[in-house]
C-alpha cells in the first residue's frame, strides 16, 4: 500500500481508520521491596526448664566408683536416671542439674552417656537451645554458699563438672565452663566470685585454652600451673598436690 501526497495530520488520520485507534496498557512498576536483615539478639540468660527427671532416680554404682558421696551429689544434684516405661535417649544415664548463676533456677541437665559410646550415643548431650556460655558449672553453689566470704580468694577453673564435684569434696571452690573455652559472660561470673582464679585444663586442652588465660589477666590475677606428670585430668589430683601446684594453704 502506497500513500502520497498527504500531510502528517492526514497520514496519522488514515492508518487509525486503517488500523483502528492504537490501545497502550501501561504496566505499574511494582516499587523495589528492600529486605531489611533485623540483628539477631542473643538471650542474655537461659530460660527456666521444667522436668520430672528427680522422680526416676536410682542409685548409681557407676558414680559410687568414681568416688562421690551422697552429699556431694545432692549438694549439686546429681542423679543416674532409670525410667523404662519412657522411651528416651536419657534413660540409664548420670543427669548434672544446671543451674541458673542469676537465681538458681533449673536450666537443663548436662546427660553423661555411662555406657558404650557411639555416634548416635555421644558421651555428652546439653539441653536443647541451651548457651552453655551464660553460665558455669558449680557457680551457683558457690555464690549461695553462706558460709564463705565473697569475693573469695581464688576460685579453681577446670574442664569438667565432675572435677567441680571432686574439688568440692576436698574443700575447694571450683567451677567449670563446660570444657576449655571461656566467654566473656563467663569470665564476668569468675571475676564475680573471686579475686584471682587458677586455671586446671585437662592436659590435652592445656595449649588451646592457654588463650584466655590473657583474658582473664585482664580482670583478675591468674595462675595456670601445668599438671605434674602422669596426670591427664585435674578431677584425679589429691587435696595436697592441688595446694602444692596453686601455692593454696
């Protein structure tokens, strides 16, 4: 098709008789939606935990061989659990109540598998959800202790809760941040109990936790004796050979 001799007015004129009025649809642009990443708070305490775990205590042989007495034990609330109508992962094993430094309250329970270890049966389970970082093992025990003047002197830091039960059975004052790492929270609850505190890792841990021992120099005094030879673990130190390390009387 071929047009001639018209002007614009006339061609735009003919191509809409032509082609009929041209239909634009106008497509709103949808606004750019920012995802705004709120900051993730971190509980500044371990809520409350609620069990019947107490009802289903049995003597333990096994915590009878390691050596604690029954004061000890409920001192720290320390139990073997055995309920065979329930099925779980808990049954047969030692259960170390946690308490709360803030106020004592119960915030789980630390299980120790004392039969055969595997994979699916690991040696330790923590509590879900729990921030072992928050508190330390034994601490409360201490601060609720009466009898002893506060700060104290020193305090002993070691890896295990039952070398706290075992430093408790000879007198001494010891708490555990459930291995060898120490937080920050955890080394204001330390500097809260004492004046200076001595440092017992399991001798395999000793180089990685010797870290933050310039940590807790910056709060309180320190001491990190290295364990005498043929020791692996601070909980099988006699009374005299732990005085004798930390310079104690």
């Amino acid at each position: 098709m071929a047009v001639k001799g018209v002007g614009f007015k006339e061609a735009v004129e003919f191509l809409q008789a032509y082609v009929g009025s041209p239909t634009f649809v106008a497509q709103a642009r949808k606004p750019e939606i920012k995802q705004i990443q709120e900051p993730v708070e971190q509980a500044t305490e371990n809520p409350p935990f609620a069990s019947t775990y107490e009802k289903f205590q049995v003597e333990s042989a096994w915590l009878t061989a390691r050596g604690f007495t029954k004061d000890t034990l409920d001192l720290y609330k320390v139990f073997e659990y055995r309920n065979d109508k329930r099925r779980s992962q808990y049954n047969g094993s030692v259960m170390l109540r946690i308490s709360r430094y803030s106020d004592g309250e119960c915030v789980g329970y630390l299980s120790r598998n004392i039969g055969e270890i595997t994979p699916e049966k690991p040696k330790y389970r923590f509590p879900a959800n729990f921030r072992k970082g928050l508190e330390l093992y034994g601490a409360w025990q201490i601060k609720n202790d009466s009898r002893q003047v506060q700060p104290l002197r020193l305090i002993y830091l070691v890896e295990s809760p039952f070398a706290v039960l075992k430093f408790a059975q000879l007198g001494l004052p010891a708490v555990s941040p459930f291995g060898w790492s120490v937080s920050s929270e955890q080394i204001d609850i330390l500097r809260s109990l004492a004046r200076g505190v001595v440092f017992l890792p399991d001798r395999n841990k000793s180089e990685e936790a010797g870290q933050y021992v310039a940590e807790l120099a910056h709060v309180m005094w320190v001491k990190a004796p290295a364990l005498p030879l043929g020791c692996d673990d601070p909980e099988h130190l006699d009374e005299k050979t732990i005085r004798s390390l930390t310079g104690a009387s």
